[in-house]
C-alpha cells in the first residue's frame, strides 16, 4: 500500500526539526520554527469561520492556479458551511486543519493549505515582503549553509554534494561558485537530494546553469493571478568554470524531496541531463505565497504551475518517477555503483582500473 504524502507543513516541520531548513520556509509563511514554544490556541466563532471561508474563496477565485478547481472549491465550502459542518470546530487550529483538509481534498494540491497564527498577522502581508525580516532570515540560513549541506570527492573521482535546500539567492550564489570550483575536475557527479525541501527558483536556475554548456530551456511557468508565461532559461556563463555535458550526473531522491528540488529533477531527467536514482518525490510543483485571511489566519494559494517543454506537464501530485528505482537508503551506493561502471568501462587506465573494479566490489 502507498504510504500517505506528508502536508507541506509536515514535510517542512520534519525537515527543519533535523536541521534541514533554516528560517526560509517559517518566514514566508509565519510558520513557528520546532524550537518555539507551542502556540496558544483560540476559540473561533460562527462569524469568525464565514469571515475566514469567504476570504478563502476570494483568494482562490483570484489566483488559484485552476480557475475550475477554485469553482468546485469554493461550492463544496459554501456547502459545507450551510450544512453546518464547520460549527462544531471552536478551536483555530483545528478549523485551520480542516479547511486544509477540504481544500486539500478538491484539489490534490499539497500546497494549498491554511494556517493559524497565535500573534496577529500584519495587514501588509508576506507576499509584500513584510514581516519578513531579511536579514534575519539571511542570518538563519547561513547557520545551515544556505543548504550546502556537505560537498565531498569519493572514491573513483567522483563529485559529491548533499543539498537539502535552495537557500536565498544572495548567501547561495558564492556557495555554488566555490562547490562547482572544488568539484570541476571530477569524472562524474552525484547531488543528493533526499533531504531537499525546495527553495528559491533563482537558485534552481543558477545551480543548473553551471550544468549545461549552453542555454537551456528548463521549464515555463504560468502564472494564472497576473495571466503570464515566465521562461525559463539555465545562463550562458557563469562565474567559473561549468561542469560539461560530456560528465554524468545523478539525482538521488526520496519521498521527502519536494517543490523546488523536484523542479531541478524533473527538468535535468526529461531533457536528459541527469540520471535521477531513488523514490518517486512529494508531488509538489504549483508555486504561489502566503495571502493573509484575517488577524490570526493565513493561507498558501499557488498561483503558478510550471509547463516543461519535453513533456508539456509537471509532477504535480505524482512527483519524479528516479530512472533506477530503489530505497532512499540505498540510492547513494546504488548511484556510485552506476557512475564507477560508467567509468570504468571508458577507462584506459590498467592500475586505475584495478581501483574502480575494488570499489565497485566494494559497494556491492
């Protein structure tokens, strides 16, 4: 049996709680980082639950990504709430948690979601840039490396980076420069990304520029709130030397790779790029912001829904299918074991030889 997908604020929770994600994830959306204390919980009343419900089917009628989808939604609320479905739900976070559930259910959108807030939600909200605070959130993810989680050279020469999220930017761009610098000379490349929550698209597009020799079409996205197609290519130089084409790579993945890291999987697996070994991912590819209901609720309403030019379509709630299948435990040998026969076979070298065969022995 399939094992139930995580909800975003799941999948985030668990990520940062292992030290995974740094401050990105709970600034764009109020989220309360697993070292605060709980949130005091309160009662929410029948004119409180319409406020909150009409100001949910506004904000889907106005930028949900599926103008269809935000109909049958906003029907089933409107339904629900005549019923009086909702009037046993006094408590902010259970009606929060159920209003995610029935959105949730309609749409198969696993980052459409609502959320309570214990201290009151500014009126200019996050998708303004308020109230993040930007250098405090810069300072939070320097202390996870922007992401950069560990940056290796294994055995056979082959170039190893754990990336467990795009972090802004502005502190990832000298990272990606001094790892791409580090690891130009490898014979082949492995990045890890079964610990990667997503992240900024910026440093999707800047990651996967130092992987082509020349620009690339990676993907489209529609945004359906401001009715447009944003084109997306990888650069054509870059600060450094770029990892040529004639060099494998390989994407390793778990369930728990979600939104912004599918979206470098799913661009460098059907344009051919790289060979992704793992689990098929989360399922999360629609991009939005947070939008403020009222004081104390919020919600995430994706906006945009990317179109690759290969397949014409995205991985939305059916992830990255990996090209070798296997556990998330195993990806990593099984992903060295590929690249080492790869090199082998292409070796010339009798002595070096030798060594390839003992690892691979090694590893199997």
């Amino acid at each position: 049996m399939k094992a139930k997908r995580k909800t975003m604020a799941a999948r985030i929770a668990v990520l940062a709680s292992a030290g995974l994600l740094g401050a990105t994830a709970f600034a764009l959306f109020g989220m309360q980082r697993p070292s605060d204390p709980p949130q005091k919980d309160m009662a929410v009343d029948k004119a409180t639950r319409e406020t909150v419900i009409d100001s949910v089917i506004a904000n889907l009628d106005r930028a949900y990504v599926f103008p269809d989808k935000a109909a049958v939604m906003e029907k089933n609320l409107r339904a629900e709430l005549q019923r009086g479905d909702f009037d046993t739900v006094t408590s902010a976070d259970r009606f929060a948690d159920a209003l995610t559930k029935a959105l949730q259910r309609d749409s198969h959108d696993k980052h459409l979601e609502v959320r309570y807030f214990a201290d009151p939600i500014p009126l200019k909200s996050a998708q303004d840039g308020s109230p993040v605070d930007k250098a405090a959130e810069m300072a939070e993810e320097s202390r996870f490396n922007f992401g950069f989680s560990r940056v290796d050279r294994l055995q056979g020469d082959i170039g190893y980076i754990d990336l467990h999220q795009f972090g802004r930017l502005q502190g990832v761009a000298p990272r990606i420069i001094a790892t791409m610098a580090l690891l130009s000379d490898t014979k082949a490349l492995i990045i890890d990304l079964r610990h990667c929550g997503g992240g900024d698209p910026e440093s999707v597009m800047l990651f996967a520029s130092y992987l082509y020799d020349k620009p690339t079409h990676l993907n489209d996205v529609y945004w359906r709130d401001e009715n447009r197609i944003e084109r997306r290519w990888t650069q054509a130089s870059v600060p450094g030397a770029k990892y040529d084409e004639k060099r494998k790579i390989y994407l390793l993945t778990s369930n728990d790779t979600f939104s912004g890291c599918e979206d470098f999987a799913y661009a460098l697996k059907n344009n051919h790029r790289a060979t992704v070994v793992g689990e098929t991912t989360g399922g999360g590819a629609h991009a939005g912001g947070p939008h403020r209901l009222n004081a104390h609720f919020m919600m995430f309403v994706p906006s945009g829904r990317p179109i690759n030019p290969v397949t014409q379509s995205d991985w939305e709630g059916i992830g990255v299918a990996p090209d070798i299948k296997t556990s998330a435990k195993n990806a990593l040998d099984v992903a060295q074991i590929a690249a080492l026969k790869q090199l082998l076979a292409a070796e010339k070298d009798p002595v070096w030889q030798g060594k390839l065969q003992g690892r691979i022995h090694e590893l199997e």
